[in-house]
C-alpha cells in the first residue's frame, strides 16, 4: 500500500517482556515519527528520525525505550521490561524532509495498540 | 514551556447543524497550529494547518478554523455536519525553534446524530 504500515496492530505480553514494533514509512519519506496515544489523551511525541539518525529522542520516557532506522527506511521501536504503564496505541508517522518540518504534512499509520498484561 | 488546552471532551450534534471545537494554546515561542481528525482504529489525518498569512484557513471536508493571536486561540468550525463526521479531533502545535514535532491536545470526540 502507499500509507505508513505498522506492525503488528496488535500486540498483547505480559508484564517484563520485550516488545519490538515496526514501522515501515511511505516511500521517499526520509522523516520519521514516533508517538504514543494513552487512553483519552492526545498523541505525545517520543522520537523522530532524520534518515537514519535520531534528531530528537526527547520524548522517550526512560531508557526501556530504544528506537533504531538502520538503512533510513523501516524503523522499530523496542520496549524492554514492560510496565502495564506501558499500555497504549503506538503511532508512526513519516513526511518528506524539508526544513521546517511544517510544509510537508506528517501520514500517520493506524498505530499498534500494546496491552500489557 | 507550551500546552494545548481543548475545552470539550465531547460534543455531540445533530447531524446538519454548525459545530464548532475550541482549542486555546500557550507558548514562550511562536507555534503553528494543525487540527487533524481520527477516525476509529485509524491514525490521524490532517485537516487543516496555519502557518502565516490569512487568519482563516480552510481544510478539507468542509472544516475550517480561525487564528486568534491574541486569545491564542484556534477554533475549528462546520457549517453543517454530517454522520461521517463523527470522529475524534486533535489540535496541536509545533513550535518555530522545534523541527516537526507536534504537540496535541487531549482531543474532543464529535458524536453526530440523525
């Protein structure tokens, strides 16, 4: 398809686990976008990557929380340790790279909702 | 510092009447301001956008929005709804010295009926 797809939609794990999910961003699109969405709120923003480095993590809430995008392209967000905390949907979103980060509209996938049990 | 503040959870309407969602922000930096909708198990989709110029900025699906600089304020408004409206609305911020990175409102779910 041409959207941002991530993988899996959904994903249940016990309490400790790891967790990895997937991103694979619209083709060409060389910006990157983590969010998390809690239940009743609004997205909040954890990472977003510039081809394949991290030009802002500061939205990561604590060092359980690792995301990679080697080859510039598919991204994963890796969760060790989880916590029922953890529990929310998992947004992806990626645009063309301009300057300002405000031209090119960010596509968002249908996220990946975590439960942990 | 900033905050988006949505003053409605919930709205609903009847379907064919105006609707009109609040959203107020505060910033110790000039922000752009989006509003983008979510549909039930989907991701979000935007609207509509202010960046410069005109303080009236009309989006897709009949919506459009006003800035107000000093309420700071960036209301979305329909004339007239429709049942496919219903749906989840965010508004959010990016600030001019922060690349990309949106900040969103808590979100006000739209409920329209017959």
């Amino acid at each position: 398809g041409a959207g941002v797809s991530q993988t899996p939609s959904n994903k249940v794990t016990e309490k400790g686990k790891y967790v990895e999910l997937r991103c694979d961003p619209i083709s060409g699109h060389t910006a990157l976008y983590w969010y998390r969405q809690s239940l009743g709120q609004g997205p909040e923003f954890l990472i977003y990557f510039q081809g394949t480095g991290a030009a802002d993590d500061s939205g990561l809430p604590n060092d359980r929380f690792f995301a990679v995008r080697p080859e510039g392209s598919v991204s994963t967000l890796k969760i060790q340790r989880t916590e029922r905390g953890d529990s929310a949907v998992y947004l992806c979103a990626s645009s063309l790279e301009e300057e300002t980060g405000i031209n090119q509209p960010q596509h968002f996938g249908d996220g990946t909702r975590l439960s942990i049990l | 510092a900033q905050s988006v503040t949505q003053l409605d959870s919930q709205v609903p309407v009847f379907e064919e009447a105006p609707v009109e969602l609040r959203c107020n922000y505060s910033s110790s930096v000039s922000v752009y301001l989006f509003w983008y909708v979510q549909y039930p198990n989907q991701g979000l989709q935007l609207l509509l956008k202010y960046l410069s110029g005109s303080t009236l900025v009309k989006g897709i699906n009949g919506f459009e929005a006003e800035f107000n600089k000093s309420q700071t304020s960036f209301h979305l408004r329909k004339p007239s709804v429709h049942i496919s409206d219903t749906a989840e609305y965010f508004c959010a911020v990016i600030r001019t010295d922060s690349w990309g990175k949106l900040q969103f409102g808590a979100g006000t779910q739209v409920v329209v009926t017959p």
